[in-house]
C-alpha cells in the first residue's frame, strides 16, 4: 500500500504554529505560501507577539565583549543571539526602555532598534562626564548631568539633533539632581520629553529638548510608605511602578499617571505577594530595583546576585497577568559581568528583516 502525503492546512496548521517559537517561524513562513498564510493568521489570532526581556551579560575587562540573551513570552523560552563583531569601546550602558549607549573620550555611540543590532556615533561631548542620562527624544539625543566635579557646570545638559548632525546647549539639569549619580535616577522618553525621576524621593522634572528647558519638580506620590518610584512609557501611558513600606510587608504596585501634572490617576495593578519577595536580596534588598518596559509589559528585576528572578506584567484591560522568568545567567556569570536589561516589542517582519541577510544566528537555549 502507498502512504500519500497528507498536507495540514487551515486551523490545524494555526494551532501547530502557534506552539512554534516565533524565531523558528520566520523559516516557516518561507516553505510555501500556505505556511506564510498559516504563520500570518498563527500569529494575529492565536498567539500573538509579545514584548521581550533581553540581557545584554558584558565582560568587566577589555575588550568588553558582549553576549545578548533574549526571553520571548509567547513562547516562554529564551533564545542566544550572536552578531557580528563589533567594537565595545567602553561600558554597556542604558537610559530607558531599548536606548543603550557607550560613551568614550572620542565617541558617543548608541542603539536604539529593537535588538540593538545597529549602532550609530556621534562626536563626544564637550563636557567630560562619568555617569551622565543619554536618550533619544524624538531626532534628538540628549546628554545631561553626569559631570566630573572639575568641569564648571556638572549638569551640564547637551543636544543633538540627528537630522543637521548639529550639537547645542541648553538650561542645565535642575541643582536638585546634582549629587544623583545615573543608577539612582529613572528615565522615561515620550515623543516630546525627556522625563526624570529621583528614585528615592519621586521627585520628578522633565525636559523638552525643543525650548531647551526643564519643568518640575513634580512630587510623583507623596506618601510616607514609598521606598521606590520608577517610570516607564506603555501603550497605556507614561506609568509609575512604586515599592512601598507597609506593616505587613512590602508591597508593589502599578499607577498611570497623568502626562502634565504627574499625578496617579489610575491604579493598573499591584504584584502579588510571592513575586515581591523572590525580588528582594537578602543581601541588598531592594536597592538595585529598576523596570524596563514596552508596548503593554513591565519586567521588574533587582540586579544583585542572589536574585536568580525577573517579573513580569502584562496590563490587559482587566488588570495585571504577573509570572515570574527564572534568570538564565548562572549566579557566577551575574558576579563576572555587568548586566543591562532591555525590552522591545519585537514583531515578526523586524525578525524576518533581521535574520534575512543571516548576518545574526539565534540559538534556542531553554
């Protein structure tokens, strides 16, 4: 008897898809185009993309080489993405949401596509600085605070405007910030503002790079309670997540806030107990905290050693979805390097533009 091929079409071929790790789909969608269409409708229907966790794990020592692992949501999996070589003149560092930047005596240079694949250089600013805030409003990069305390003005603030490749100044950082070193701040980027908030004191100023001039301070929530504010930019807003001191224990909890007066307008969520305290080092603490977010998800992490735990928050309409994403950096290699956490809302034409040319090799590793 001669066994005929069967082929799968329609809701089955759906469902097999939506099961397949987003990565493995871009070569799928090649085979025919039925499976092109089986993909596209996999994905817009069933299982949709979601926002990535992406660990970027750099050598302390020269030549900083670095080593990129990406967590997909939807597929619950963690994927290694090699790139070509390049040069890491400096320390891997990060201002908000998918914004890295290196800043050496001959060159500014940053990233802010959804992988970090391409990297662009400016000249360095004209004021040496050690831990300054660097982001991109819009078509400009901003370069603010982080002066040595040689220069005349250590909150000196820098613009670059990326069309006329032209650099200018503007009203330095408010005095306030002056002894806030870039860990202890927490920046969020809209279309039009750059947004700062003082971690510890939730006070909060921002500016826009078009007057060249700062507004604020704002007192994101003054209760006594709160130990911890950080911003972030959603599909829902400018949003405050807030770590507060109770008798009972700490608590976390998720605000939107209002984009003019920074008020709370809004209670989006509040983590549930037991991923609280998988946050907490019993070493540190909380002192570490921070947030990276994109479209509707928050991954929250503590970047100290003997927290082996992200978590993260998906805000639907109904509220929250918490889970927790087991760190997959081994405690040692946590001690080794240094870390920086982004996220990006990574969709299925980027990856197919991406892995096209076959310069970038992803590699599932859980």
């Amino acid at each position: 008897m001669v066994q005929e091929d069967v082929e799968i079409h329609g809701d089955v071929l759906e469902t097999v898809f939506s099961h397949v790790p987003l990565v493995y789909l871009v070569s799928a969608a090649a085979v025919s185009k039925t499976w092109s269409d089986g993909v596209i409708s996999s994905l817009r229907y069933r299982n949709k993309p979601r926002p990535w966790l992406i660990i970027h794990e750099q050598a302390t020592r020269p030549p900083y080489t670095v080593t990129t692992r990406a967590y997909d949501p939807r597929s619950g999996v963690w994927i290694k993405v090699s790139r070509p070589p390049m040069d890491y003149t400096s320390d891997l560092r990060l201002s908000h949401s998918n914004f890295l930047f290196m800043l050496s005596p001959a060159k500014l240079s940053f990233s802010s596509d959804a992988l970090n694949l391409d990297w662009h250089e400016l000249d360095p600013p004209v004021v040496w600085r050690m831990d300054p805030i660097v982001a991109r409003v819009g078509d400009c990069v901003v370069v603010a605070g982080g002066g040595c305390d040689f220069e005349d003005d250590p909150l000196a603030v820098e613009i670059y405007d990326l069309k006329t490749r032209e650099r200018s100044n503007c009203d330095s950082m408010p005095a306030y910030l002056r002894d806030s070193a870039g860990y202890s701040l927490s920046v969020a980027v809209t279309a039009d503002r750059l947004i700062i908030t003082h971690k510890e004191s939730g006070m909060t100023h921002w500016l826009d790079p078009l007057t060249k001039s700062w507004s604020g301070p704002f007192n994101l929530d003054p209760r006594e309670s709160v130990i911890r504010y950080m911003i972030g930019c959603t599909n829902k807003g400018l949003i405050l997540v807030e770590l507060c001191r109770i008798q009972n224990g700490d608590v976390l909890k998720v605000w939107r806030l209002d984009s003019e007066n920074f008020s709370c307008v809004e209670e989006i969520g509040e983590m549930p107990p037991e991923y609280v305290e998988k946050l907490r080092s019993d070493m540190f603490g909380y002192s570490s905290l921070s947030i990276t977010a994109a479209a509707n998800t928050i991954y929250v992490h503590n970047d100290v050693c003997d927290v082996a735990e992200v978590v993260a928050c998906e805000m639907e309409d109904a509220g929250c979805r918490w889970w927790g994403v087991r760190h997959v950096a081994a405690r040692e290699e946590m001690i080794a390097k240094r870390l920086v956490y982004t996220s990006s809302a990574v969709g299925f034409d980027q990856l197919c533009e991406i892995l096209g040319p076959g310069d970038l090799v992803v590699e599932l590793i859980s």
